[in-house]
C-alpha cells in the first residue's frame, strides 16, 4: 500500500463512495445522467424529464445528504484517531469510552425541550451534545485514570458503565417526550434521514472547528505517544496540548452524534485500517482517517439505503455487520507488525 | 553549566529529596549513584521540570553570562537547554528511527512539526554520533534493547541541548552495549562540551566513565568527587549496607568496587 500516495488512494475511495451515495437509492440516478445534470447545472440550462426529476431528488434529497453523512463520517473518523492516540490506547473510540452516549444524552435533552424548528433551535443541539459529550470525557477520565496513566481495562470499564448509563437515560427520555418523539427516533436510527441542507449547514462550523484544530495536531499527538513525561521534556506544553485535542474530538464528536445518532465502529476501525496500511504518524493518520472515514460511512449508508428498499436500516447496523468483518480480517493479515 | 541548589522534593507528604546541592560543569560526566530508591530519577525528573520542586534552584549559565532559571522556562524553552534519555523508555514501536529521531527537533519546530533540511541534517548527524544512521528506516519496534536506547539517546542530541541527563540508560542492556553506550556518551560530553548528568546502577561503569561521582542516599547527596574520592569501601558498604572491596581496575586506572555477601554484613 505504500506505493502509492495515501492520499490519492482516500481520495479516490472517497470520491467513489460520493458517486456511490449520490446515484444509489429508491431511483437510480445513471452516472451519465449525473454527468449530464452536473454540465446542465454550469450552463444555467433547464431540464426536461426525466432529468429534472433527477435533478429534483439530488439537490434536495441525495446531495444534502450525502453531504452530512460525509461529513459525520469525517469527524467519526477524525475523532476516533485523536481518543486513541491521546488515551494511547487502540480500543479508545467516541463509542467505546462513552463520548458518543453522553452526547447523545445531551442532544436528546436539548430536544425534549420544545425549541422551534429553526437555525437558532437547531443550533442549541449541537451544542448540548457537546456539553455532555465533554461531561463524559472528564467523568469517564476521572473514574478511570490511575494516576497519570489510564489503564485500558479501567477505561473501557467505565466508558461502557456510563455509556450504557447514558443510552438508557435517552432511551427513557425518548419514551415519556410526546411532542418530539418523532424527531428524536428519526435521530436515533441514523438522523441523516432529515432531509434538506439545514442540518448540514448547522453542523458545519462545529465540525470546521473541531476537525480542524484535530488536523493542527498531528504533531502534538506524535509526541504523546512517549507519555506526558517524554513528551513534556521534547518541549511540548503537555496540558494546553491534550485539552485543545480532547475538545476538539469531542466538539466533533458532538456534532456528528446530533444530527445523525450513535454511530459506532467507525471511530474504532477506520483510523486502524489507516494505520495498517499507511503508518502511525498522525500528522498523515488524522487526515487520512476523516477521509477514510467519510468514505467508509458513506459506503455503509448507500448499503443501509438499499438492501431492505424501500426500509432503510439504521446505519449503525451496517457499519458494525460489515465493518467488524473486514476489520478483523485486515487486523489478521497485519500481524506481528507491531504497527500500533 | 549546570547548577543545581538546595533542591527538596516531596511526593505528597513524604521527602523524596533534601537539599541537594550539586553541579555539572560543561565537558565533564557526572555520575549519580545510589541505591534503588535513593531518588537518582527523582533527581532527574525534577531537574527535568516534569515533577514539581518544593524548593531549591536549578539554574544554567550556558545560553548567557547570567544563569537562567530552568525551572521558570516554558517546556520548549527547557527542552532547548536540557535533553533527557529516559530509563530504558517505552517507545511508540510504529514509529521508525529517522520519525523517533526528528521527534527531538520539538523544540525548534512551529506547532505542525515542520522540520526543514537543518533539522533533518541535524538529526542525521546525532544518529551518526550515535552510530545509527543504518537503523534510520527500521521500526523501533523491531529494534533491541541496545540499539533502541541508542535511538534514544540520537533523539536527546537532536535537540541540540548544552545539558544532557540519562536516568540508568544501560539497566536493560548488555555487556556489550554498557560499555559501547557509557564510551559513545563520554566521548560525546568531552568533545561537544556537554554537561552530562548520568543516574548509574552500575558502579564500575560510574567509575569507569564518570569524570566525577555523586553518591546519593535516601535523598541526600552524601559525597561528591572524583571516582577515587567516593567509591571508597567505607562510603559504598555504608550506603549499600554491603560489605565492598575496593581494588584499582587491571588495566584502567580507576577503583574497581568487589561486593562482598550479605551474611557477612550481618556479622559485622
């Protein structure tokens, strides 16, 4: 795999699962209609049927989400490559230490309360997810650490104790709330069924701030791999780095969860594959694993569309049915690398 | 030159270190010796910055006239004048040499880590002085215990630092690679001028390549000097509660220390 650029690869894998996502669902879009739509829509031409149709379906239904599922798939990716290199641990993903609950937790809080479908109202999701979402990063750091160090066992022990805690708190939430039920089980089955480009723009700018001080630290999180001490005495500012990381994970962490639920494995899996295959310097894993993440849950969302059409299943069924799969057997290929 | 003074350390109510007062001069290899539990790394985590110091100074003249204060520096500011080789560390394994290697210029990078062609002529040049340049591709997961130290210490050099501090870098090693590491790091402070502070299990190697000797007991500095003035049988059976020989080395002109048995302690 090392022949080529790894970016050239992501990419392509990306652009692929984009065309993928695009044409695939209850009406197949033919890639040379898509071509045609696209030149139409440089000329300012208007279409006749069936293109317009076609045209109709992309701009408000395929494209919008085909967008936030990319974009969730990148910061599910991205996030899971910074917990695990800031916990130093592999098992360490927004699921698995419970990042993922707590924000959900959040989310659901913020709309049990009866805020107006507007930008403002769904504005105040994100942000609850991200409240909780950093709740449970310190509480779950706190229950767990020894010390300095945080022992894998203590970790994922108390990130699945509270993770479940939290899921079972939504759950009741989601139960007794009348009014906002709706809104809330579209959520939990992958909320990315919401249609229109509201919730993509919404998330944008937690995702841009998130991900993008998470792309700044590739450095940083290099050097965290020898321990706080180490890292310390090679000059970096140990503490000011690992908050900056931890928020910005889960401020995309966050993000993604409210708008499109709980969504594991990708964090867990995406940025290991990466890791397998293109090495352990994060300043190449981190971009390398938003990339690899959008794609993988792009991919996972066009099989979730299809397979019981016109039922959609939740797209976290998917990830984990065909993710866990394919992880185990690249993990079996890979070892005696040594590679984490 | 590295001055330290009057320097107490507690972990939370009980004294690791008190009033140690020591000093390494530019060009020179002093060794730390003691007992396990002495507070040898304590000594050298704390003149490191990583632990809190209750008091005391440490404090540097080698950037200007005037010393400098290393405790009151930012971490990249300290790591520009003082690197350490941590006790037979444990390394990212993924990473490979020339990665590991590079990772020492932090203090000079901006915060992406972008090294420029000084940066990796620099690196080069430590894992040369180190005699690893062959190592450059290899993961340091696949390496030995010796040839990962040696990284290590390639990756203190990188930082370009006056002031080097080892903590028992040769505890894991062999015969072999004691002797090869405690030479390449003697040459090393005798030509760069380097003021290399060294913690040392083995007491044959401290008076091997130690310009002088520190002996350190439950926190204290007991005696100061050169190898002949502090590996005396009176000083090490006291320290080590063992009754010691001491005899000049066959073919180097330094003590060599004989450890008798504990039964005979007892008797005495």
């Amino acid at each position: 795999m090392r022949r080529f650029s790894p970016y050239l690869l992501a990419l392509a894998f990306l652009l692929i699962a984009i065309l993928l996502s695009v044409a695939i669902g209850s009406v197949f879009i033919p890639p040379a209609d898509l071509g045609r739509i696209l030149i139409g829509w440089l000329n300012r031409a208007t279409f006749s049927e069936p293109l317009k149709t076609f045209a109709f379906i992309l701009t408000d239904i395929r494209l919008p989400r085909t967008a936030l599922v990319l974009l969730t798939g990148a910061a599910l990716g991205g996030s899971g490559a910074a917990y695990q290199g800031l916990f130093r641990n592999p098992l360490a993903d927004p699921y698995l230490i419970g990042v993922a609950s707590g924000a959900g937790l959040g989310a659901v809080l913020a709309m049990s309360v009866k805020w107006p479908y507007s930008f403002w109202g769904l504005m105040a999701v994100p942000v609850a997810a991200f409240i909780g979402s950093l709740l449970t990063v310190f509480l779950v750091y706190a229950l767990a650490h020894v010390g300095k160090t945080i022992p894998t066992t203590n970790l994922i022990l108390a990130g699945v104790a509270f993770g479940s805690f939290a899921t079972a708190l939504t759950t009741y939430l989601m139960l007794r709330s009348t009014g906002e039920l709706h809104r809330a089980i579209t959520w939990l089955n992958g909320g990315s069924s919401q249609a229109g480009w509201g919730p993509v723009l919404t998330v944008l700018p937690y995702l841009a701030i998130g991900l993008g001080n998470l792309l700044l630290s590739g450095h940083a999180l290099n050097l965290l791999q020898y321990g706080d001490e180490q890292a310390q005495q090679m000059g970096l500012p140990v503490t000011r780095a690992r908050t900056l990381i931890l928020m910005a994970a889960s401020l995309a962490t966050a993000a993604a969860v409210s708008f499109s639920g709980i969504i594991g494995f990708i964090g867990l899996i995406v940025p290991h594959v990466m890791r397998l295959w293109f090495g352990a310097d994060y300043r190449r894993l981190l971009p390398l694993s938003l990339i690899g993440g959008a794609g993988a849950l792009l991919l996972a969302d066009v099989i979730a569309r299809s397979v019981m059409a016109p039922q959609e299943l939740p797209v976290g069924i998917v990830t984990a049915l065909v993710g866990v799969p394919f992880f185990l057997w690249v993990l079996r290929r890979a070892k005696n690398q040594g590679y984490w | 030159m590295l001055y330290i003074e009057n320097l107490s350390v507690s972990y939370g109510t009980r004294r690791v270190l008190t009033d140690v007062s020591l000093e390494v001069n530019s060009g020179e290899v002093v060794a730390l010796i003691g007992p396990n539990g002495a507070g040898k790394s304590t000594l050298v985590r704390a003149i490191s910055g990583v632990i809190p110091v209750e008091s005391g100074r440490i404090h540097s003249n080698v950037f200007s006239r005037s010393s400098v204060n290393l405790l009151s520096l930012s971490p990249m500011q300290r790591a520009r004048s003082l690197a350490v080789v941590p006790q037979s560390a444990s390394m990212p394994p993924a990473f490979t040499v020339w990665e590991t290697v590079l990772m020492g210029r932090t203090p000079y990078l901006n915060f992406l880590g972008q090294v420029s062609a000084k940066d990796e002529a620099i690196a080069r040049l430590a894992l040369q002085k180190v005699d690893a340049l062959d190592l450059s591709e290899r993961r340091v997961g696949e390496l030995s215990g010796g040839e990962q130290q040696r990284v290590l210490l390639a990756r203190a050099l990188a930082q370009s630092t006056p002031i080097l501090l080892l903590d028992e870098p040769t505890s894991n090693l062999d015969l072999h690679y004691q002797v090869s590491f405690m030479e390449t790091v003697s040459a090393l402070a005798h030509r760069d001028n380097l003021a290399v502070l060294v913690a040392l299990h083995d007491l044959n190697l401290a008076a091997r390549y130690a310009d002088r000797v520190a002996l350190l007991v439950d926190g204290e500095i007991k005696a100061t000097g050169t190898p002949r003035q502090v590996l005396t049988p009176e000083l090490i059976s006291t320290a080590y509660h063992l009754p010691v020989q001491v005899i000049l080395h066959p073919f180097a002109d330094v003590p060599l220390v004989i450890p008798g048995n504990t039964a005979s302690c007892k008797k005495l």
